[in-house]
C-alpha cells in the first residue's frame, strides 16, 4: 500500500490500543439485535469496523486478550462498543492479527452508536503472545505499555443521525514490536495502525468470508430471501440478503437452493456490504468446509487442476485433485477490491491459490478458489539492467534461484512505506516479488517489495532532516530523514510531528534503506520516538 497516498478522512495513529479496535467485537455487548430491534434512530447512527493487516516476517501469529472497547466523545461519558470480561486462559477475546493480511475482517456493525463527535478510541488489553516463525530466534515474552490504551487520531470523527461509518484498521506488524531496551528477551507491543474513517461501505473493503449460524430466515411468501445470523465469538448479528446471482453450497459438496437453508445452520458468506448495512450475498457455505492454501500445480484439466498444499495446512500430499464447477465456484484473482472474478482457464502453474471446499470421493469438491499472484520472496544476487528492463537473480528463502524481469511499469515498494526508486534494487537487499506466471521465462514483475531495515537507538545529533544514530552494539549510522517522512512520537499518546521534535537523547527507531548518498548509512522514510 502506498502510504504516501492516503484518503480524505486517513487518520494516522498507533500505540497497542488500535489493534485491538478491530478485535473487541469478540466479546458480549458488540453488534445489533436481530432484525433491527435496536434500530438506527434520529439520534443514534451505525459505526462498522474492518480490520487488514500487513505482512511480518518475524512472526507466524500475533495473539491479543481484548476485554473492552469504547468511543471517547470530545464531551460526555465513554460509550462501550464491547465489554467481555470473561475468557481462558486470558481474560477477553483471543484474536491472531495476522489472520488478516489479504482479506478485510468484518469485526461488527454497531446499530445504536450516540450521534455526535468523537476523539478516541480506548482499549482494555489483558495479554498478548508473539508465536515466532519457525527458526526465528525471537523471544516472545512482551510488555505491554498499559492495560487501558487510548487510540488518539488526528482529529475527530463523527456518527451523523441515522448514517454509518466504516472503519478500517490497517496494522503494520513489522513496525509494532521492538526489543525491550533495558530486558533482554522481552519486546515492547506498540501497534503500528493505519486508520481509515469513511461514510458508508465503500468498495474498496474485501470482507473475509464472514462465519456464524442462521437465527431467522427472510422470507417473501415461500421464497427465501435471506437471514440473519449470529456472528461467531459473540460479535452480534448481522443481516444476510440473498439475489439471482448467490451461489449456495451445501453440506453433502454440491450447489443448492435457498431453500435448504434453515435456522440453527452454520453458515459461512462472503459478499459486499449494502447502504443498510446488510451483506449481500455472493457465496453461502452451509457446514463445516476445508480451507487450506497451496500451489496450483496444473492448469485445469475437464474440472480438476492439480493442487500441493503448503506445510501445516489440514490437507497433506502432492498433485491433491480439486474439482471446479464452472459458473458456480466461484473464482477470484487477488484481493483488491474484492477480487475480480475469472473463469476456470485463470488457474494456471505456479500460482498460490486458497481452496474452500468440501472433500467428496478424495477430491476437494471447491466452492470458492482465491488465485494469488505467484511470490518470489529472498535476497537479490545480481541486477543487470539494460534498454530499461532489469534481470534481478533472487535466492529465494529455500536456497533456489530464480530470475525476474523488472519494467519501467513495474511499481517498487519499501515494504509498508510507499514507492520508491527501482535504483534501489541492488545485490544484499531483501525483496518479495509479485510475478505473472503467465508472462514468459523469466517471469515479469508485477510488483516488488523492498524489505526495509530496521535500527533502533539513542540520537546523538541532528542536522539539517540528518541524524546520527547509536545502537546499542555501539555503531554510529547517519540517517537521512527524506521531506514527507512519517515522524510518530509513542512517548505518551501517538502523535505525528515534524523532523524538528527530535533531539539528542530521544531514543528512535527507525524503517528505511541502507544508501550511500549524500555520505549518510540509512534514508528512513518512517522514524518512531519512542520510550
């Protein structure tokens, strides 16, 4: 995501409390009451949450205890969006924030939120746990700044009578968890979250398939229309509307009607949320299914493709068949705006694809297929440019080599940062490469992230958007801190500033790329302040 271009009502914040935001909705008093018997009035309006997170290399989980949330309005008394005080082996609502890296998590839509303007947001955290990936020497033993955390934007929101606004949480782990300065093993959880505030549901927001069971149906004369249903983990209920184009997969793993829907069934829907507030439907899943992620082996062949899981996931083996109903399963390419729907023939070798489905006969019988651009993740070993194309030769992590074309309409990221130069795409740097399997040998670069470093340390001077910095292994590095840089200041409630607030003594961290002009060691793009 390019940070540098951010929406009208983009408010930037962090510290540990706007995580959990997205999480609370986990816990009792969250939601509305089925079929609107807590309506939306002339004084109350609707606020629904969304959470995204980005990648992280050090962690394969990130779990976090919410026990409340509330709205600070500028006067008057909190209001309380969730309260959950109960919870095992942690008081609150268990929540792994890396669940949602490609998909938006619909957390809840609160109905009967005060009309009226608001300045914060406050957490109640009882616990976190840091799962490292496997072979990180990472501890996972974490301070928490405190257990009540206010979330302070930059301005105010508002709930308009009888409107609604969505608000989406975009967390950057790689820049939440520092090591503790003065405990070794221990690290510092201060969230990193992109805020957006919006009227309405706009398009933009992907819903991850959302899980929970029918309370009620919706019916016109015979005919099923839709239904509510309970959001699992005690989230409230949200409203389900059925059309001509919701396709319905049932429990034995073939496509039915609206009528072998009922009430007590656990369901699971994906769709776009409607002005009401309401999600129309585009896939209903009745039962249990298999979800799991994998490598398309094969392009599809009659309705079956060849299919390997990856390590961990709840299928095992090699060339697994997955069958495809053409026109009914439903067929995705990556996630931006909630995918673009394609035919069968979209699934070629080589891509990375998410299998939601049912296993008939020792064939996953798949009800919703998410294609991802193939990714080449590891360290460039060369870079050879000519006539403005780029050959980058990449190790990948498992030892392998690949090859990759980089074009003058290839986009290149510092990871979480915004754009940059494709000049910085030299030998040593980490890179995760988004290719088109079908561009040719090597493939071509559809996008590429730069793994940007990160330092922490105590400033020792500052010059003109310069600063020296002294980690505690004792080694000096000049940083260059470019115009439109995000400056954070975590000392007490997060605040953006200016170059100017940094001063000698402060200790930093700071996210950025090792470089060579202007005789300086790093560029950072992204600097915190913190304790």
């Amino acid at each position: 995501m390019n940070r540098k271009n951010l929406p009208v009502w983009r408010m930037l914040s962090f510290l540990l409390v706007a995580i959990m935001t997205v999480l609370a909705g986990c816990g009792g008093g969250g939601g509305s009451s089925e079929g609107g018997s807590s309506p939306v009035t002339a004084q109350t309006g609707s606020v629904a949450i969304f959470i995204k997170d980005a990648p992280t290399d050090e962690f394969e989980h990130i779990w976090v205890w919410v026990t409340q949330v509330e709205l600070l309005p500028v006067s008057g008394e909190p209001v309380v969006i969730y309260l959950n005080p109960y919870g095992s082996p942690y008081p609150g609502c268990k929540i792994d924030l890396l669940d949602y890296q490609n998909e938006d998590f619909l957390l809840t839509i609160k109905r009967d939120v005060p009309a009226g303007t608001y300045s914060k947001v406050r957490l109640r955290v009882s616990h976190i746990d840091l799962v490292p990936k496997e072979g990180s020497s990472v501890g996972i033993e974490v301070k928490l700044p405190s257990g009540k955390i206010d979330l302070n934007p930059r301005g105010t929101f508002t709930v308009v009578p009888g409107g609604t606004l969505s608000v989406r949480l975009d967390m950057d782990a790689n820049k939440s968890i520092h090591t503790h300065p003065s405990m070794p093993g221990w690290y510092i959880f201060r969230p990193v979250v992109f805020v957006d505030i919006e009227s309405g549901f706009p398009a933009h927001i992907c819903p991850k398939i959302v899980h929970g069971t029918i309370t009620r149906l919706v019916k016109d004369g015979s005919r099923t229309t839709g239904f509510f249903m309970a959001l699992e983990e005690n989230r409230g209920t949200l409203e389900i509307k059925l059309n001509s184009g919701t396709d319905i997969f049932g429990v034995n793993g073939e496509f039915v009607t609206a009528s072998a829907l009922a009430a007590g069934q656990e369901v699971r829907v994906r769709g776009r949320m409607d002005a009401a507030g309401a999600l129309v439907a585009s896939l209903v899943i009745i039962g249990d299914i298999v979800d799991v992620l994998g490598n398309v082996n094969g392009a599809v062949v009659g309705d079956l493709f060849a299919f390997t899981p990856f390590a961990g996931e709840e299928l095992v083996g090699t060339n697994y068949p997955v069958r495809v109903d053409d026109g009914q399963t439903l067929i995705l390419v990556d996630c931006a705006n909630c995918g673009t729907e394609v035919g069968p023939q979209a699934i070629q070798p080589g891509m990375v694809a998410r299998v939601f489905g049912k296993i008939v006969n020792n064939v996953l019988n798949a009800v919703a297929v998410i294609l991802r651009t193939q990714e080449i993740i590891g360290v460039i070993q060369s870079a050879d440019t000519e006539n403005g194309t780029t050959l980058l030769t990449i190790r990948k992590d498992d030892n392998t080599v690949a090859s990759v074309f980089v074009t003058t309409a290839t986009t290149v990221y510092l990871e979480g940062d915004g754009t940059v130069s494709a000049d910085y795409l030299t030998p040593g740097r980490r890179v995760r490469v988004l290719v088109n399997p079908a561009s040719g040998t090597p493939v071509s670069a559809v996008t590429v992230f730069i793994q940007g470093e990160k330092v922490e340390g105590t400033v020792t001077s500052v010059g003109s958007n310069t600063m020296v910095v002294l980690t505690a292994s004792n080694i000096s590095y000049g940083v260059l801190v470019p115009e439109g840089a995000t400056i954070l200041d975590l000392r007490e409630e997060c605040e953006r500033v200016l170059f100017s607030v940094i001063r000698p003594g402060q200790r930093v961290v700071f996210f950025g790329l090792d470089t060579s002009a202007f005789g300086m060691d790093y560029e950072a793009p992204v600097v915190l302040i913190v304790d």
